[in-house]
C-alpha cells in the first residue's frame, strides 16, 4: 500500500491551520476551548475558519486577513506582537478582552465597537470600518489612534491618547 503525504501547501488548500508543525482542522481549531502559540500565526486566506478558540494567546504577531467566514474575535484575545486584521468583512465583534502588545490595524472590517477592556501597547491604525471615533472608558492605548479616510487622498484624524 502507497502512503500518500500532503504538503503544506495541500493542507492549507483544505483551510487547516499550521500551529507550530502540526495542521489542525478548522473544526477542530474552531471547537478549541484555550489555545497559546509560542510564536506567529498566520490565518490569512482561511474560508474554512469560522471562530477562533475561545481564549487565544498569540506569543508573536497574529494575521487575520481575508478569512471570509470569520464573524467574531475570541472573547479573551492575547497578542505579543502586533494583530493585522485585513478584509474579514463578517468580522462584528472584536470580543471583550483584547490585549495586543504592539500595534493593530484594522482595515475593512465591519466591527462597530471596542472591546470593553482594551490595552494597546501601541498604535490603532483603522480604515474603512464602522468603528466610533472614541474609546471605551477605560481603554488602555499606550500610542495613537488613527483613522484613515475612506477616499484616496482623503486626511488621516488621529486622537490622542487620554
């Protein structure tokens, strides 16, 4: 009998997700109560992802972008490094407890609030999405918070952190 062996790329295809050196279904992922990864994940480009585990520690950076099925960030969101969230256009919610390091952007998302408690290590860069124009009580953004305009050639608004 012929063992048949995937590559990486294969796997991918399939909407896996590569946490370390192991593949991971996106069931399997999605139904993941706590999950921490010592270094970067990537998402990007996922169909198959539909949810995130409930509590995600992200040690490096975490790329969200493109994953089309995504509607909702874990309630407890940890990041290292910096999050980049690109073009999930089901993405409502950004959970209730996220921490991020670094930066994050966030560009073509249609999130309309704030996580409750947010600490921010650095800068918030944010294009076309629903988000208001202040933070919630309590907000932690140790950078600034821009806003990019919709329009090319369109001003940047930034507001200071409090």
């Amino acid at each position: 009998m012929t063992k048949l062996r995937m590559t990486e790329q294969a796997y991918e295809d399939l909407g896996f997700v590569k946490v370390g050196k192991e593949f991971i279904s996106p069931d399997d992922f999605s139904e993941m109560e706590e999950l921490t990864v010592k270094g970067t994940l990537d998402l990007r480009n996922n169909d198959y992802l539909k949810k995130l585990p409930n509590k995600l520690t992200v040690h490096g950076d975490l790329y969200l972008a493109y994953n089309l099925e995504l509607t909702s960030l874990p309630d407890t969101l940890i990041v290292g490094k910096s999050l980049d969230i690109v073009g999930c256009f089901k993405l409502a919610s950004l959970g209730n407890n996220l921490t991020v390091k670094e930066s994050i952007s966030i560009a073509g998302c249609p999130a309309d609030k704030f996580p409750q408690r947010l600490v921010v290590g650095g800068d918030i860069l944010l294009a076309h999405t629903r988000l208001p124009d202040n933070l919630p009580a309590g907000a932690k953004v140790k950078g600034e918070v821009y806003f990019m305009a919709d329009q090319i050639g369109g001003q940047i608004r930034f507001i200071k952190k409090s």
